[in-house]
C-alpha cells in the first residue's frame, strides 16, 4: 500500500508543480523522475523491469508521434517535458502494484474498470457538453483486453490510474487535447474517454518485447573473489 500510495502521489505532485514550472525547471523534473523510476524498478524481477522499460520506450514513441508530429493534444509548453517518458513507467509500475495488492479483487477491478470506461464513452457521446466521438472509438478495445486478456487485472488498475490523472492533468491545465482529431475533424474529449485504451496497448507491446530486453535490465552481482583454499591446486591422486 506505501508502494501505490507514493507513486500516485508523487504523479500527482509532479503535474501540480510542472504546471508552475519553466523549461530549465521542467528539465529538473525529467531528470528527478527518470531517479525516482531507476530507484522504483530496481528491486523488481528482471521481466517485470523489462516490462517498464517496453512501456516507456513505446510511450515515448506514442508521445512523439500524438503530440508533436499530429497534435491531437498539446503540453503546457507545447513541447514534450522530460518527465513525461519516465512517468509513463511509474504509472505501469503504479498499476502492476495494485494488481499484485489486490490480486484477490482482480474481478472486481476489471468489473468497476469496464463500467466506468463505457459510462465515460457514453457520456462523451451524449451528455457531456464538448462531444467525444473518438475517445468513444477506443473504448471497445479497451473492453476486448478486460474481457479476453490473461492480464485484465493489470490493464484495470492501469485504466483506474491513467483515468484519474488524465482528468486530473486536464483539469489543471498540464496537457490539453484538440476538440477535433487533426486531419480527420472527429470531435475529441478533454480528456477523450478512450485514452487508456492507449496504455493498455503500450503495456501489450512492452509484454512482446520485454524478453528481448531483460538482458538488457538485469543487474548481476559481481562475484566475490573465492577464498584461499578453493584456489589452492587439488593434489594428485598416489
């Protein structure tokens, strides 16, 4: 429970302060998380840290590609913060805690998941005053990994993470998402109600290419130097 509580809290207090924060700032934060990360991940299972090293690598990519190069949402600077790389790997790591806390409850977790991913489609498409078509659109494959996935359990505590700092990071004004898809003109929520669906395929991808990357992440002890009499010549047989 520490575990989840820090890392949440700590997500939530680095949006707060970056909403303050200047660019030479901002660079502070991307490398004070990029610690908090490394010292997060360090005593997991080697798989489990190649996990989060796969997620912040194809979230970074998705970064890249959704902010700077389509635009459908923009940073508070309009540039992609430091940070925002490593934080990615602390809201996997904050979703793989609570799915290992409450393996018990992994049921009710994708239960509550799925039901509050399809009230917030719904409502984007006919309630909530900015219309959210394309959020909507992701909602089904984000119901397909909670139905049919052996990891549901990860992907609801991801969505249950990645939807309260989306409405969080929205409200404060940290990121915003262009009303419409560019290029396409779909009406987009602020925050779409389809975003985890997003998150849920990083962690699919981290999950092909995590063995790939486990040599890549796992820490040897050196070897002790052996003791004085292993290193003495075995005596010939008479």
């Amino acid at each position: 429970m520490k575990r989840i509580a820090f890392l949440i809290a700590y997500l939530a207090a680095l949006l707060a302060v970056d909403r303050y924060a200047s660019y030479p700032e901002q660079l502070g934060l991307g490398a004070l998380t990029w610690a908090v990360l490394i010292a997060a991940a360090w005593r997991l299972p080697p798989l489990q840290r190649a996990m989060a090293a796969g997620v912040v690598c194809f979230a970074t990519v998705g970064e890249v590609t959704g902010s700077l190069i389509w635009g459908v949402y923009h940073y508070r600077l309009h540039n992609l913060p430091l940070f925002i790389p490593p934080a990615h790997g602390l809201v996997y790591l904050a979703g793989l805690a609570i799915a290992t806390k409450f393996q018990r409850q992994a049921r009710t977790i994708v239960v509550t998941a799925a039901i509050a991913a399809a009230t917030w489609g719904l409502l984007g498409l006919l309630v909530l005053p900015r219309r959210d078509v394309a959020g909507a659109l992701g909602v089904p494959l984000l119901l397909a990994f909670l139905w049919r996935s052996r990891s549901r359990g990860l992907y609801a505590s991801v969505f249950l993470v990645v939807a309260s700092l989306e409405l969080y990071g929205t409200a404060i004004g940290t990121w915003r998402w262009a009303r419409e898809l560019p290029g396409l003109g779909i009406p987009d929520g602020n925050p779409p109600s389809g975003v985890a669906s997003g998150y849920v395929w990083f962690d699919v991808m981290a999950m092909l290419v995590a063995p790939l990357l486990v040599p890549l992440v796992s820490f040897r002890a050196r070897r002790s130097p052996p003791r004085p009499d292993q290193t003495r010549p075995r005596s010939t047989p008479a």
